[in-house]
C-alpha cells in the first residue's frame, strides 16, 4: 500500500477543528502537520474545503445474517455502512440460528472475513441457558455480550432473574442491554387490542411500548450493574425518565455505566407516525417530543455517551404492512446516519466537533477499541473525507440496503461523503466501492 497525504483537510477531531495534512502510511495515520513533505512516490489528495473526520464506529447493527438475508446480508449493509462514513460496525445476534455459542460466533467471524466491507465485531447472545458460554468469550476480540432483557426474538429473552442475577455478576467483559419490561409491554398491547379491534394505529407503538416500560427494565439493569460493578452500556434510550439514570460527572473513560442513543430517536417523534406509519416502528419506539427533547439535552450533556443506528433492515412486504401486529419492528439507516447528523449541526442542533465525539470518539472509548476513533499519529487509517458544500439527495437509486427501502427517502443532506479509507486503503471514493483488506475490530485491556 503506498503512502498517502491529505492536503488541507479541516480535521475535525477531538473537540476542535484545525486546517493540515494528514499522512498515511500502509493501514497507519504516520503524521499530521502542516505542510507535509515526503521523500518519494506518494498519492496525493486535496482536501481543501473539506472535512476529515475519523472512521464512525456504529456499536449497534442488524446485518441479518446468517438466516435472514432476504432482509440483508453482511456483504450489502458493510457496503451501505461504508458509503455512510461507518468504519467499524458491531453486529447483533438475534439471526439464525442465533449466536448464543461461542462456535457460531466464530462462524460469523469468518463470514465477515469473506464479506465485510469494513471492520467488524459480533455480540455474543445472552439465553436462560448459556452462562457457561458467556463466561468464556474471547474479551480481547469480542465486543460484547447482548442482553435481551424485553422484546426479543426466539428464546433470547433473558427473564430468569437468578440467571441475570449471574450474567452481570459473572460475565468478564461489556454487556449491551436492549430494555423494555415484557410484562408491561405485552399488558399494554392486549389494552390496545382492545381499544382498537379493527386494527391498532401505527401511532400507538409508543403508548405500547411505552417510557414506563422503558424505565422499569433500564433501572433494574443499573441496579444490577451497581450491585455487581459490572461494565454496563445501555442501547437506544428513548424516553425522558431514562435519562436520569446516567451520570455526566466523570470522565467517559471512567463510567462502569454507559449508554447510548439512536439517531432516528434524535430525529422522529410522535406525529411523524400519521405520514410514516410502520416505516418508523422500531423497539424501543420512537416516542414523544418531550422525551426527544430530553434525548438531545442528556446527549449534549453528556449523559448519554454514544450516537448510533440500531440499522435494523426488513423485506419490504414485511415492513409496510397496514397491520401494526404483522408489522415488524426496525428501520434501515446506517448509510445515512453520518450525512443526517451533520445536517443537525448545520442547523445549529450540534456542533461538528460534538457529532464526531458521539459517533467516532466515544464508541472507541466506551468500547476500549484498538487505535481507532481518533486522528492520532500511530492510529490506523480509518477516515472519512465530507464535502459541505455539496448536497446530496436520498433517492432510491442510492440507496446500498439490500431491503431497498429508507425512511427517509428523498431527504436532503447540506453535505456529501467524498472519501473513505479503511485501514489506510480507500474502500469508497465519489459514489463508488472499492475492495479493502478488513481486519477484525481488536480490543484491548485496561486502556
């Protein structure tokens, strides 16, 4: 791989924003000045009026495979990702079968070593039945272990108190909770039967899965990590209640309790229900204006660390369905999430620098992720080159999802993704994929 300089790039970077050059050097970031001067043969780049930005980490997506690639694949969403700025994806293990042992786990490795257009790192999943599993994953090339505790699929619902009792206990590395009491959630869908015998609204996800819900099973796993000092991140908090269960007095690096926030729950709410119906039904739903707001104010005041996806992909005939019950629940939105931000601190909801902390520093940080999420010498080259002076339109030729559908077709963006390096190499230039050499996400102890 040959050297490379980005000239006059406007770096956007650990909490300031600073015109240099950027060098690279096989898959590694060997020096950032002013002025860069090399010996010998050496690709060239101007990126003057441009921004560079670190490689986004999204710690939260599902690219459905194996056993359910007619929703998406590993091959198509990587590439969908990539066209997004996301360098780095972690993916979930509610697929088929699931990902609950550590033999499929390594089977999906391996499809990512085949198929993946960016890096990677899969969850192992949580059961009743496979603590002794848990406790023996790789922590070192692991991301994580998911929890389903509410809204899962197949057995994958963990609500065996005794065995969640042991998993925050004893389970040696981060566990990702998705929180939604089941209970409550399934009382409140009979009410909703009902009240609405002809067919429940889409506008009534949010009062089915409703903050209470959300709330109930949130508290008990801080409780639980509290009790057993467990190393705790919390997946797409939607309601304003919730956000009172996270700190902001203490360095990020620090917090044994994180947590994290999807962008669709930044961006919708309520009445966005009446012009999209099922096409924004997702678990946790998408809620009220109030809890919004409360999402943006936690975020920005650091309660909540970390911006994501949840990229959650279904069939077409399986996502606009009229029937709310045969419906499913999740939306596609990883090649956009990036463009849609940057469009929030244009407006003035953000800053530039505050977008980048969110979706490249602090999953780096929360996740003790190897040489990534920075623009540091030594780093690896996982970078995004953005033009903000070029809109770019949602259409549904641009669209990589293998579903073939977005929420969000036909909005506007105030910038446009130019380049991506992956590992030093360009995986993505002016519309078009290019092949890259991924390695699997490492992490590393006691950062």
């Amino acid at each position: 791989m040959s050297r490379q300089i980005i000239r006059n790039a406007t770096i956007i970077n650990e909490g300031e924003s600073k015109i240099a050059d950027v060098l690279i050097n096989g898959d590694l970031i060997e020096k950032i000045d002013s002025n860069i001067h090399v010996e010998g043969a050496c690709v060239e780049f101007d990126a003057s009026e441009k921004w560079l930005i670190p490689g986004v980490i999204d710690d939260q997506v599902h690219f459905r495979e194996p056993g359910l690639t007619h929703k998406a694949d590993i091959y198509s969403e990587s590439r969908a990702a990539l066209a997004g700025g996301v360098t780095s994806y972690m993916e979930m293990p509610n697929v088929i079968p699931q990902t609950t042992t550590n033999e499929l786990l390594e089977e999906k490795y391996q499809i990512g070593v085949k198929n993946s257009a960016v890096n990677y790192s899969f969850y192992l999943g949580a059961t009743n039945y496979n603590l002794e599993e848990l406790k023996k994953v790789d922590t070192e090339n692991v991301c994580g272990i998911k929890v389903f505790m509410g809204s899962s699929t197949g057995d994958m619902l963990v609500d065996d108190s005794h065995i969640l009792h042991k998993i925050f206990a004893e389970v040696p590395t981060l566990i990702a909770t998705h929180c939604e009491c089941e209970t409550r959630v399934k009382s409140r869908l009979e009410e909703a039967k009902n009240m609405f015998p002809s067919g429940i609204p889409a506008n009534q996800h949010p009062v089915i899965r409703d903050e209470q819900a959300c709330y109930m099973s949130s508290s008990l796993a801080v409780a639980l990590a509290k009790k057993y000092n467990t190393r705790l991140h919390i997946l797409h908090i939607t309601s304003s209640s919730e956000t009172g269960l996270f700190k902001n007095n203490i360095p990020l690096s620090e917090k044994r309790i994180t947590s994290e926030v999807c962008v669709h729950h930044l961006h919708f709410a309520i009445n966005d229900y009446d012009s999209l119906s099922h096409q924004i039904k997702c678990n946790p739903a998408i809620k009220y204006e109030k809890d919004r707001d409360a999402l943006w104010q936690a975020l920005l005041d650091d309660r909540i660390d970390v911006i994501a996806t949840d990229h959650a992909p279904h069939s077409k005939n399986e996502k606009l369905d009229d029937n709310y019950l045969d419906c499913h629940a999740g939306l596609p939105l990883v090649q956009h999430t990036l463009q849609l931000m940057m469009n929030k601190a244009l407006e003035g909801k953000i800053s530039k620098e505050r977008v980048v902390e969110k979706m490249c520093h602090n999953p780096a940080i929360a996740y003790k992720l190897k040489e990534r999420g920075f623009i540091r010498e030594g780093y690896k080259a996982d970078l995004v080159l953005i033009d903000p002076n070029k809109n770019n339109i949602v259409t549904q030729k641009s669209l990589m999802y293998k579903c073939d559908w977005s929420p969000i077709l036909n909005m506007e963006f105030n910038t446009s993704i130019d380049t991506v390096w992956i590992n030093g190499g360009i995986g993505y230039q002016n519309g078009e994929i290019f092949p890259t050499n991924p390695e699997r996400l490492r992490f590393e102890k006691d950062r």
